[in-house]
C-alpha cells in the first residue's frame, strides 16, 4: 500500500525557505521524497538550507514585495524541475519592521503599507504566479498564517490583518480552484521558537504565553512542518479551505485559563 503521506516526485516552492519554520518545511518535505525549492529573499541562507539537503534541493533568489521578482523566481524553479506541486506560501516580515506595527492609532502608513506589500499581496502574486502550474498538477497550496488572525492583540495590528486577509484567501483559493483539482488550506502557529522569536521575544513573554498554553510549552518549527507536509500531501485530499491551529491550545480556552489552571493544579 502507497503511504499518503509520502510526496515522492512532488515539487515544492517553499517561501521564506531560510526561515525557522520554512528550513523545517523544506528539510521535511525533502525527507518525505520532495524536489524542493528554497525560496527567499535572503538568497544565502536559502543556499546553505538547500546545500544541507542536497541535490534534490535548489535556492531561489525571491522578493515578495517585486511582482518581477516572483515571475523570475516561479520560471527558475519550473525551469529546475518542470514542474510545481505544492506551493507553500510561508513567508512574512519579521523582525525590524514589525516592531513599528504597533496599535492603528500610531500606524506609521509606510509600515503597514510594506507589511500589506509583502505578506499579502506577495502571497497573493506568488499564488497567482503558480496557479496555472498548480492546476496543471493538481496541486496543494499551503498558507502560513498566524494566531494573531484569529485574536486581538494590543500591538502588529498590520501583521494581524493581513494573516486574516490570507485566511480569507486561502477559503476563496479553495472555493475558486478545488473544481479545478488545486486545494488551499493555512496552518496558524502559535509562538514557535525559532532563531528570529528567540532574538525578539523576552524570556518573560515566552513564560506568559506558556502559562496560558494547555500543552505548557511553545512549539517549535515541527510543530508547523509536520501539519504542513500532510496538508500539502494527498493523505488530506478531503481537506481545504481550512485553517488548522498549531499552538499547543492556546486559542480555544476560556478566559482566565491560568490562573483555573493553577488552582485545579498547583
Ligand atoms: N515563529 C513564530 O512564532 C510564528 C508565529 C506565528 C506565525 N508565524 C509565521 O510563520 C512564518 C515563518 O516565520 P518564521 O518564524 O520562520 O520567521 P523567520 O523570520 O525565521 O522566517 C521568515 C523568512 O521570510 C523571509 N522573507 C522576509 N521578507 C521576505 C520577502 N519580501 N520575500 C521573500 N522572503 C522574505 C526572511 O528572509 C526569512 O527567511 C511567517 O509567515 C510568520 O508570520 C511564525
């Protein structure tokens, strides 16, 4: 019997490939028997993920906030491989820029247009850019999204916007292109620690979060790779248009969760 999980022969764009949670896509899907693409505008790391997996990987020069770039960086990898199965829209502005996306009523316009720019028009015109291949194989999309699309925050208004808007895309892809054989379905993460939140997040907010997390610990980045390479498999062919959280249950508790916790518990 075929494993469903399996993605023998399958080709693979992974965006923000360099990335915590895209390198451990990439290496998993490899793993699972995938030609994979390391996509990122961060060319050199994106070549040490695709030296340490090997021959069957390639890196990719991509800059989601360039309708060039992506057109330039779709041919090389259909150039490479002939061809595209599954589409792992991953990337996001991290870092620098999402320490200015604080709460709208002192949104610098310039960073939320570049945080719009990049994370959901980029997701956008990278689908639109794979869609015909995608069709052509009867591929899989998969979106990275983020558990602050599904709640409030009192600061990355932008960042969070735009994981709901691709939330949002991932159901009309779904609806639009499922009778054309393609599925489109987002993972939302938790905090997961990888060498970018390790940098940016304070040790006091990692215990914050963990102490409201059913699981008592932040993830890491197989805590995304792993639903991701079996929403992107034929293993979940009945499956699209949906957002699965990874986050140890932090999301679907009732208010007060740590302190209930802590009195059933301690
Ligand atoms: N780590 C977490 O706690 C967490 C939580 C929720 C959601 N996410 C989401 O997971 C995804 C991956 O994040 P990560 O934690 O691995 O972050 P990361 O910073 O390690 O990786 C992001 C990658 O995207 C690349 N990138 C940035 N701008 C780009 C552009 N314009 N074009 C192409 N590539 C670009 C970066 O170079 C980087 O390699 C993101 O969509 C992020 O929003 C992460």
């Amino acid at each position: 019997m075929t494993d469903a999980t399996s993605l023998t022969d399958k080709v693979a764009i992974i965006t923000g490939g360099a990335g915590g949670i895209g390198s451990e896509t990439a290496r998993l899907m490899a793993r699972r028997g995938a030609k994979v693409a390391v996509a990122d505008i961060n060319l050199a790391g994106a070549q040490e993920v695709a030296d340490a997996i090997g021959e069957q990987a390639i890196a990719v020069e991509l800059d989601l906030g360039s309708e060039t770039s992506i057109r330039d960086a779709v041919a090389k990898v259909v150039e490479a491989f002939g061809k595209i199965d599954i589409l792992h829209n991953n990337a996001a502005l991290a870092g620098r820029t999402l320490a200015l996306d604080g709460s709208i009523g002192d949104m610098p316009t310039e960073v939320w247009d570049q945080i719009f720019a990049v994370n959901c028009r980029g997701t956008m015109l990278m689908t639109r850019e794979c869609l015909p291949h995608l069709i052509a194989t009867q591929g899989s999309i998969v979106n990275t999204v983020s558990g602050l699309g599904l709640q409030g925050h009192v600061r990355q208004a932008a960042y969070s916007a735009t994981k709901a808007a691709i939330m949002q895309m991932t159901r009309s892809i779904a609806t639009a292109y499922g009778p054309k054989g393609v599925r489109c379905n987002a993972v939302a993460p938790g905090l997961i620690l990888t060498p970018t939140t390790a940098k940016d997040f304070p040790d006091h907010w990692r215990r914050n979060v963990e102490a409201e997390t059913p699981r008592g610990i932040v993830g890491a980045p197989e805590d995304i790779a792993e639903p991701v390479a079996f929403l992107a498999s034929d293993a979940a062919r009945n499956i699209t248009g949906q957002t699965l959280a990874s986050d140890g249950g932090v999301s679907i508790h009732v208010p007060g969760f740590s302190s209930y916790a802590k009195t059933a518990w301690d």
